[in-house]
C-alpha cells in the first residue's frame, strides 16, 4: 500500500435494467463517485459525483428508480467517460494514491469501459477491496453488501444509496473503521 495519508474512494453506477438490455445495450457507466479519505481521521474532502454520458445505451425506468439518475440528468450534465477520466487524473490524482471500492465490481468495470474505448486506464494498481476487508475484520465473517455492513456498525445510511457521490461517502466511514482495526 502506497504510505500516503490520502485514499482515494470510488463508486460507479452504470445503466441497468431489470431482465436483460435491450439488443444493442449494454452496461456502461454514468456516474463516478469520488471522494478523498484521511487514512487516520476518516475525514472526507473532494465529494462530487462525475455523471457520465452512455454511448452504447439509455437508462432504464429501473436504472433510474434504483440509482435517481435519469437519461435528462445525463443529456444534460454529463461528459464523455474520456473527461470523466482525466477528472480523476488531474483533480484526484489517481493514477498515484492508492484507491478503494466496495467490492470488485468498480475495479473490472473501470478495466472493461477503458479497454472498449481504448482510453489510459486512471488509478493505480494498489486497490483496497473494502468489501472484502470487512468481511476479514468483522465479527460476522462474510461478504456482505454497503447497506448490510453499515447497519452491522450502528453507521447511518448517508444521501441515497446508489449514487456514487453519496456511496462514497458510506465506504469511507467503513474502510475508516477497518484500518482502525
């Protein structure tokens, strides 16, 4: 692990529907939320979510009534995952802090998209799996969801759940209580 006090925390929502897409959809992503996390005080800075434009589908009634985002919301205030990107490049530095998210889903996500577009992949190489971290150091000793490990801490829900800009947040207070461990 990389000896910054600094981890950067993501979450991506991408577009999603309740059976199958329709031919010629596929999942993508259309919100990257990201914060910085203090490593010994837990403290958050840099809170914003990057809403993302979909090339190659729209978001679903399902997508939209799970996550709050809706195809108007990226019409009208997203930007290419390229932008999004070099965001994370330049204003979160990513490419040198270590990085976190709940679970692998982000991680083979991020790896899927920029290889379709062939774009730079953005973070570095050492990623704390939070999930997984969690499912070591608490008592329970299995894998479960955002939701369920902050429940299993008394931590409260912050914002709505599914939305990046607010689920990092939710990982933060978690990955803060597993390295205080």
């Amino acid at each position: 692990m990389k000896t910054t006090d600094k981890i950067l925390i993501i979450d991506l929502e991408a577009t999603c529907w309740d059976d199958r897409p329709p031919r010629g959809q596929e999942s993508e992503i259309i919100e990257i939320g990201v914060c910085i996390m203090d490593r010994k005080t837990g403290k958050i800075s840099q809170n914003e979510g990057i809403l993302v434009k979909p090339q190659y589908s729209k978001v679903s009634p399902f997508c939209t009534k799970l996550t709050s985002i809706t195809q108007q919301m990226l019409d009208d205030d997203g930007i290419l995952l390229e932008d999004a990107l070099d965001i994370l490049r330049e204003d979160y530095d990513a490419e040198n802090l270590t990085w976190a998210s709940y679970g692998n889903y982000d991680l083979s996500m991020l790896k899927r998209q920029t290889e379709k577009l062939r774009v730079d992949y953005p973070l570095s190489d050492d990623h704390i799996n939070v999930k997984t971290l969690f499912a070591q150091l608490h008592p329970i000793r299995k894998s479960v969801g955002m939701d369920r490990a902050l429940k299993e801490l008394k931590f409260p829900l912050e914002g709505t759940h599914h939305r990046g800009v607010d689920d990092v947040k939710n990982i933060a207070k978690i990955l803060h209580w597993c390295l205080q461990r």
